[in-house]
C-alpha cells in the first residue's frame, strides 16, 4: 500500500524511502593531479592511550630534577636517587610535626590525597604522579592520628594553590585581574595583645620587658601546650601545605623557614611573602632555622595559663618555632618572622629595620622609616629610582639588604592614578585579602570596606617594574624619618643631628586624627619606638644605637620629613601637598638640600632650610604659615611635652660611658 506522500511500506511494515541519485564524490585538486594526497592536511594522530585518565597523566610533566648549585651540595647528593632525595624531605618534614606525645613525627607521603593512582586508589598518593614519595617512622600505633598517612602539598606553584584554594576553600575566588581572593576569618588584622614569647633563662635578660614593650610572656611549658595542639590539628588533617624558603637577601645572613599549613591561601601569601628557593637550593635546604605551625583555624585552649582569648600566636626563640592558634590572619606570619628577625640578626651585629627602601641609578641608597599613613609606601616607591623593598630591611657591614621576598600593600581606596604600580602588581599569583568584589563580573571595588577596611594585597616583590633583584644596595647615604604631624608644627624637613636621629628614631611618632564624643575631629599623638615597636625584641636604645653608629661609620645624614599639616592644625591649616614633599625628597636624593642655609628651630631645635626651590619658603618655618602666632607657640609646647612624657620610660635606660650617651640623647628632644 502506498502512502499518500508516495513512500512505501517495506516488509516491517516500516516506511523505506526512494533511492535517489548517487552524490558524486568530491575530489581535491591533489587527488586530480594523481598524487592521491589531501590539500592542506594538518590532521594529526590520535592519542595512544586507552581511558580518560591516561590522557588526564599526559597533561602534566614531571619537574626534571636538577644538580645544586653548592658543589658541596653536588657533592654530597650525587650519589642520591630522586626518590631517595624525596624521602629524606620528608623524614624532615615529619620530625617538624613530630609531638611530645608521640615522639616522633606522622606517616607522610607527598601529593595531592584528591589525585589517583593509575590503579584508581588515592592512599598514598604519587609524588606528581608518577614515583611513590613516602616516610613512615618505625614506631607503634601509639594513637588513632599515627595509623593514617599525612598529604604533604611540598612548595606548590601559585597554579596549584589557586587550584587547591578554589577547589576546597569557601569564600576563595579569582578576580576579573587575575588575582586570588580570600578571608582571613573573623580576625581581619593581627592580634598584638594575644602574641606571647617564652620567657627562659635566655630571654630573661635578652628581650625588652616590662611597660611600652610588645613582648609578653608566657612560660616554656604552655608554649609545648599550644605547640602540641597545634601539631595535633594539623597532623589529623588529610593534607598540609609546607613551604620551605628564605629569608634576608644577603646569602652570607639568610635564614632558613619552613611554614606547615592548612590553607592554600596562607601557603600561597607565604610563598610571595618569603624569598622563593630555586629547585637547586631545594634539593639542598635540609633542616629550617625557623618554623611555623599555622593551625589558625583552631583556637587555643582558653582555660590553658597565660591565654586571655580563643587566639594565641606564640614564639619560642630558643626553639626557633612560632604557633598560631585561633587567628586566620596572614599577616601574623609575616610580622612574627620579622620579629624573629628583630631578635637574630643584632646577635650578629645587622641592624634590623621597620623601613622602605630605594636606591638611585648612582647607587644612592635611601632608608624611609613612617608609621601608617605617613607616605613611607608613596615616597619609597619613586619611578625614577630602584625599590629595595617597602617594608623591612638589614644593614649590614657591607651594606643594605630586603628581608623579604615580596610587598604587602594596603589596598583601600586604591586606584590606578594614585598607586600605579600596585595596581599593576595585583594580577595572577597575588593574593587579595578580604576585598568586595562584584558577584557576576570578579571587578574589586577597592572602596568598599564591608569586610574590613585593611584590605591587603600580597605579591612578590618582581611584580613591581623597577625593584632591584637581588634586594640588597650599598651603605644608606639618607635616613629619612616620616611623621604626618596633625598639630601642624612641625617643619616640612628638618636635618637632624645623630643624638636627635635617636631621639626620634626611639620616639617613633605620628599623629592621628580621631573622633571625639561630641564629634569634633582633633589630633591624637602616637609614638611607636623605633617605627615598629608591635615587632622589636630588644631595647628600642640598642636598634638606636646600633643606627647611630652605622650613620657614622657611613657618613650618612638623617632628615625629618613632616607629610602632615600647615599652617594649623587639623581643620585649621592644610596638609602639605605631596607634591611639595616630593620635591623635598628629591632634594635630599640629589644632595642639593645639604648645600642649603639653614637656621634652628625653638623648642625642639631642629636644623630647617631657608630655601628649597619650588617650595614656598613660608612653610619652612611652621610659625610663618600660621597665622595666630599664640595659638602655634600654645601647640608647639604641647606636642613637645607629649614627647617628653612618652620618652620618660627610656630615660632610666643608661647607655655609654656611665650613661653619657643616654643624657646626650635626652639633650636632644624638646628644651622648653
């Protein structure tokens, strides 16, 4: 039977369609000339493998191991397989996280416990998957936690801490710029009154203690409290980032950190933050000079003696470990090696500093030393000279050297116009901390301060254009002290004699502009000894000291640089234009504002320039751009007394020949 469209039903009682006719075949002009080929033929093999993780195990290379660069080190690991080179890291990074309890460190093996094996299992992982990478101390099942193996993630790339965080971390995500954006948790800044040291026979009467000090004890005992807490969180994780690097950039005086941690975030800060190791120093670095145990994510015990709160962040110098408990904040890594720093590199005669620092293109080096909000970030970062470092720094006898192997710049409000290069900087491998981003587009609004208002950005320090690899410089030639005055009288520049470099290098001040109750805004004074006072171990007089006398044996010349007000205070007067700074800095640079005249100041006897050019020589001297002469002498004295008063709890600290040193050092503050 027929349809009525014409087909026909085949036997099945199915429709079968007509044949039509043949469609010629279609051949190319090669095929036509006889050579039988295809024109244009860039089709390729397939792919011999047989499932999809086999192409998955193709993707990814194996790192080609490489020979030391130490022909000691060569040496010494010629005859070492890679596997056997792998082993002995991790017997290293096990006796980290070895407890008291336990004795000796967890069963470790290095990898990714989410990646497969080719048979499909996951327990223990592959070293990149390809060679078994395990240690497993001979010792009994003492506890539940020994039984188990520990993942180590060994100095992950920044990809693959984006992946980690990304994958398992809530609240990570990458921004339209190509940075990594995390949370810190509930602490979104450090927590100085919950930092402890432990105060031994050693420390006792090493360390600064007792009023205006940042170091506040705790006893040997509590210390293993918390470290063994610590450890024990971390051990009962499925998997710990460890990062192994440096610090200081002089390779005569660097140190040697391992960081065990649980966030992909905190490796990856970490990993901008340190000086990163080369593969050939790696196979090298055997056992740190410092470690940190980052449990963060776990408070302290409160009811444990000394705690006052669920955080604890706690060092133990003659153990060279540093705990973290109950805080996610990064920068408390950050801040307790630099006081770790504080506290070793004196002993070998290097001054450690709280301090930006550029060099010129002949070889001019700078020191900028300012509290938040003075300009040090803004007037160390100069396109016309090399960046050293922005943030902490060694002097020693051959000359200056960044601690660091990257920046951690406040990001609120930032903008392309105002911080070109760290905007630049904040790409993929930065870190983000606690910035709001748009949900759909990733765009950060750098204004919005819905999570906290210090929101970060950390990045290594090659992000910015002009810094100078490796970070070390010769000898300073300038030692340029920063203080935003809000009360508006102290000069634009002042130089300074070594006794007032002391002075006020131990003074540390600024001054703040804070809401009252009845919300007139007035200017509040800070002082904080030898510009980072939360970070020093000794006696503010022994950095001052030691400054003072690589000044002299330098030559070099100390500056005070006022970046506040004018003409009045907060309200009244103005704040200096930076531009006006800027030209004052430049003049310190070149050398012309040596060759400047200069005339002495009342009250705190500064040494201040007649004239700069491009400079009205009316704000030079305070007291001419104000226009209530009473009102300044008023407010001058009582910014001197305010110095007096704060330096009263150094003044029983005798230094020199039967304390001459210390009264030459008072000589040097405000006379009234």
């Amino acid at each position: 039977m027929s349809g009525s469209n014409g087909n026909a039903t085949n036997g099945d009682g199915g429709f079968s369609f007509p044949k039509g006719p043949v469609m010629p075949k279609i051949t190319t002009g090669a095929a036509k000339r006889g050579t039988g080929g295809v024109c244009h033929d860039d089709s390729g093999p397939t792919v011999n493998v047989s499932t999809i993780d086999e192409l998955h195990s193709l993707q990814k290379k194996r790192s080609a191991p490489t020979t030391p660069i130490n022909q000691g080190a060569a040496a010494a690991f010629a005859a070492v397989s890679e596997e056997e080179r792998q082993k002995i890291q991790l017997q290293s990074i096990s006796a980290s996280l070895a407890s008291l309890t336990r004795e000796s460190g967890p069963k470790v093996v290095r990898g990714d416990p989410a990646e497969k094996k080719a048979d499909g299992s996951t327990t223990p992982a592959y070293a990149h998957g390809q060679h078994h990478s395990i240690f497993s101390p001979a010792t009994g099942a003492v506890s539940d936690s020994s039984l188990k193996f520990t993942h180590v993630l060994y100095n992950l790339s920044p990809a693959e801490l984006y992946e980690q965080a990304i994958k398992y971390e809530k609240g990570s995500f990458i921004t339209s710029n190509g940075a990594l954006a995390t949370l810190s948790g509930a602490k979104t800044g450090r927590a100085p009154r919950d930092k402890r040291v432990v105060r031994d026979a050693t420390t006792e009467d090493e360390l600064w203690w007792g009023k205006g000090s940042p170091n506040i004890e705790m006893d040997e005992h509590t210390f293993m409290v918390n470290r063994e807490r610590a450890v024990d969180y971390l051990n009962s994780l499925e998997k710990v980032f460890v990062n192994d690097q440096y610090l200081n950039w002089d390779p005569e005086n660097r140190i040697k950190v391992r960081i065990v941690s649980a966030r992909a975030y905190h490796s990856l800060f970490m990993h901008n933050m340190c000086i990163r190791p080369t593969q050939e120093e790696l196979e090298s670095f055997g056992t740190p000079d410092f470690t940190i145990y980052n449990a963060g994510q776990f408070p302290c015990n409160r009811y444990t003696h000394y705690m006052t709160s669920s955080t604890s962040v706690d060092l133990n110098l003659a153990r060279r470990e540093m705990v973290i408990l109950g805080t996610q904040y990064a920068g408390e890594m950050k801040k307790g090696l630099f006081s770790v720093m504080h506290y070793l590199m004196p002993k070998r005669r290097i001054l450690s500093l709280h301090s930006g620092c550029n060099m010129g293109k002949d070889g001019d080096v700078a020191l900028f030393f300012g509290l938040s909000g003075t300009g040090k970030t803004t007037l160390s970062t100069d396109h016309n000279r090399y960046l050293i470092g922005d943030d902490e720094h060694c002097w020693t006898e051959t000359g200056v050297s960044n601690i660091e192997g990257g920046c951690y710049a406040k990001c609120v409000d930032l903008s392309r116009e105002k911080e070109p290069d760290i905007w630049n900087a904040i790409k993929f491998g930065t870190v983000l901390e606690n910035v709001v981003f748009d949900e759909h587009t990733r765009e950060v609004d750098y204004t919005d301060k819905s999570v906290t208002e210090n929101t970060r950005a950390a990045y290594p320090i090659e992000f910015i254009p002009n810094a100078k690899i490796p970070c070390v410089g010769p000898h300073p030639k300038n030692v340029i002290l920063l203080a935003c005055d809000a009360f508006g009288v102290l000069p634009p520049v002042s130089k300074l004699n070594l006794a007032q470099t002391m002075y006020h290098f131990i003074s540390g001040y600024t001054a703040l502009v804070a809401g009252t109750e009845d919300g007139i805004k007035e200017p509040t004074a800070t002082f904080s000894a030898c510009f980072g006072a939360a970070f020093i171990m000794l006696h503010p007089t022994k950095y001052a000291a030691m400054l003072a006398e690589k000044m002299k044996s330098q030559g070099a010349t100390a500056w005070l640089v006022n970046t506040g007000w004018s003409g009045g205070s907060y309200g009244v007067g103005n704040r200096i234009k930076l531009a006006y700074t800027r030209k004052i800095i430049d003049a310190i640079h070149s050398g012309s504002l040596l060759k400047a005249n200069y005339k002495k100041t009342e009250i705190f006897g500064f040494e201040i320039p007649t004239e700069i050019e491009g400079i009205p020589s009316e704000i030079l001297d305070p007291i001419n751009a104000w226009s209530d002469k009473k009102a300044h002498k008023e407010t001058l004295v009582k910014l001197g007394g305010l110095f007096k008063k704060n330096f009263e709890v150094f003044a029983n600290h005798k230094m020199g020949v039967d304390g001459k040193l210390t009264e030459e050092i008072l000589a040097a503050g405000p006379i009234f």
